[in-house]
C-alpha cells in the first residue's frame, strides 16, 4: 500500500469517527442535555434580571446538532463571545445577533423602555461588545450553574469577537450541539446561539446519556418524572448535609465606641452587661438559631441546645444590652 493510500484510509477512518461521535452526540439522544437546557432559561433570568429594572424573558427555541461552519460563520454586526471550558479542554462559543446586542446594552445602561416598534438599527461598536461581555458573563454563570445539575465545569469569557478564529483541533466540518435561545426585554426579542463542540462533551457523554430527563423541552411531563424528582431531592439533600457552614456561641453584642476600640492593647478589659455566662446564643452561618447554656465537660466548653431563638424583639434587645 503506498503512503497515499495510507494516509486516504487513515483519513477514511477519522471520517467515520466522527461521523459516529456525532450521531451519538445528537442532543435526543442525551437526555441530561435536554435536561440542562431546559434548566437554562430560568437560570439565566435570575441572572439578567439584576443587570437592568427592565423586566427580561428567555425561551428554549430549540436544540440541534449542527457543524462549526454553520453556525460560527459570524454575519456582519454580530458578537461573539469566545468562552473556555478549562475541565473539558475545550472552547464554547456565545453569539449575540445584533438585535439582541442593542437591547441588552439600552437595558444595561438603564434605558426605562423599548419603543414598540423597536429599536433603531445601527452600526455595533467596540463599546456596544465591551457592554455585551457583561451578558456573556451572566450567561456563563447560567450555564455554569445548569450543567452542575449532572456535570462540574467552570465556565469563563474570554474575548468578544466579530469573527470566530476557529481552534486547530477542529474545523469546519466538526460536528457541534447548537441551542439557540430567545432573550426579550418589553416585547422585543433577540436571540442567543450557545455553540458546543460535540468533542468538547465526549469525556461526559455517558452521564448525559444516561441522566434522568425531568421534563422534556417542550414542557410535557415524563412517565418516570415523580421517581426522577424523588432522585435529584435525595441526591440534592445529600449534598446539602455535607456542606460545611460556620457555627458560632456568642455571649452577648453591643455596641461600642471607635475611639475606645482604639484604645485596646494587651491586657485591656473588656466588660459585659451581661450578669450570666449561662445563656449563649448559638448561630450558624450568621443565622440565630437557638438559645444553649454553657457548661463544661472535661477540659472543655459545652452548649446545650434549651431553646428555638426567640424572634421577640425584646428578648432580641434584652440579649443586646439595648
């Protein structure tokens, strides 16, 4: 066999490959990107709502399987966010359309309304993809924040461009997953395009194979949801007890005068109105909980858990020294 030949074969095979990775990878065939995707939309109204006053809405248009030339094939007066995904390897890429761009900059900088016939077209500037790297954050975060629900990646912008530089490892022909969102502020609407390399999640394809689907994307209730969310609740729970939280006895709080906290040195006393070391105020994360009394066993300081904290407020301001 010559080397040409070798090289097609090799090149044949490669081929194959990836035109197998890519049927796997078809978003109906990974129901926990379903899932995912279909957390997406709230996530990322939790996060746009804090950006503006402007009232935000986002809809799942739709999840497809695609390649890198469709879609990060920018038109003009489009962004790009350029986004690494450091435990994957990998590059995801947001695209604003330039509707959108225009609404999310207007709300960002505290625009009141949207005209009901909409905003006047123009030209996208520097300052517009700067503004527009704010979003990209947010949406990060939000898909950050979704793909925990079955997978631990960290998302991170890097730059905004008008033209996607495509990584060497990929190319045009490689197969990608495609959502593509609507985002609207006051009736107007744009859309965003969250473009993954379908190599990017193959290290993970298994789990999202293999993930409880919750509800499917359009809405409708799957034959196994109530068993799926009895899951997530207990797994959810689990982790919650395993989380770690600062926990707190305090004596007494009052408060005191600059000028005498600067006077402290070694050996100053500090006196509390308190006439009992009895009762302790237990808090756990800053959050009261409950009144204890203190005691000792061995060499060591005790609380015993007497009663709830009681929410009073002149028991809240006896406890004080108010």
């Amino acid at each position: 066999m010559t080397v040409d030949a070798s090289a097609k074969l090799l090149a044949a095979h490669k081929s194959l490959e990836r035109a197998l990775s890519a049927g796997q990878n078809r978003p109906d065939r990974l129901p926990g990107l379903q899932v995912i995707f279909g957390q997406l939309p709230r996530v990322m109204v939790e996060e746009l709502g804090n950006v503006s006053s402007l009232p935000v809405k986002v809809r799942l248009l739709d999840l497809s399987a695609s390649t890198l030339g469709e879609t990060c094939n920018l038109p003009p007066n489009t962004y790009a966010g350029v986004v690494r995904a450091e435990r994957w390897r990998n590059w995801l890429y947001f695209i604003s359309d330039p509707k959108l761009t225009a609404l999310f900059v207007e709300s960002a900088l505290g625009c009141e309304g949207i005209p009901p016939d909409g905003l006047a077209k123009r030209r996208l500037t520097k300052t517009d993809a700067n503004i527009l790297r704010v979003m990209f954050r947010r949406v990060a975060r939000s898909l950050t924040h979704a793909f925990s629900l079955l997978v631990d990646v960290q998302l991170d912008v890097g730059n905004v461009v008008d033209k996607i530089e495509i990584e060497p490892q990929l190319s045009t022909a490689s197969p990608v997953i495609t959502a593509r969102l609507s985002v609207e502020y006051f009736g107007q609407s744009g859309i965003l395009t969250i473009v993954i390399p379908q190599v990017a999640i193959e290290p993970v394809r298994d789990l999202l194979a293999t993930s409880p689907t919750g509800e499917a994307i359009t809405g409708a209730p799957s034959s196994s949801r109530l068993h799926n969310d009895s899951t997530w609740s207990k797994k959810l729970s689990e982790e919650i007890a395993r989380a770690f939280i600062d926990l707190n006895g305090v004596l007494e709080e009052r408060p005191i005068a600059l000028g005498e906290v600067q006077r402290f040195a070694v050996g100053s006393v500090v006196e509390l109105t308190s006439t009992s070391l009895a009762r302790v105020r237990l808090d756990a994360d800053e959050i009261p909980l409950f009144w204890c009394e203190l005691g000792k066993r061995d060499s060591a300081l005790t609380l015993r858990i007497e009663d709830d904290f009681d929410q009073n407020k002149e028991t809240v301001d006896e406890f004080y020294g108010l």
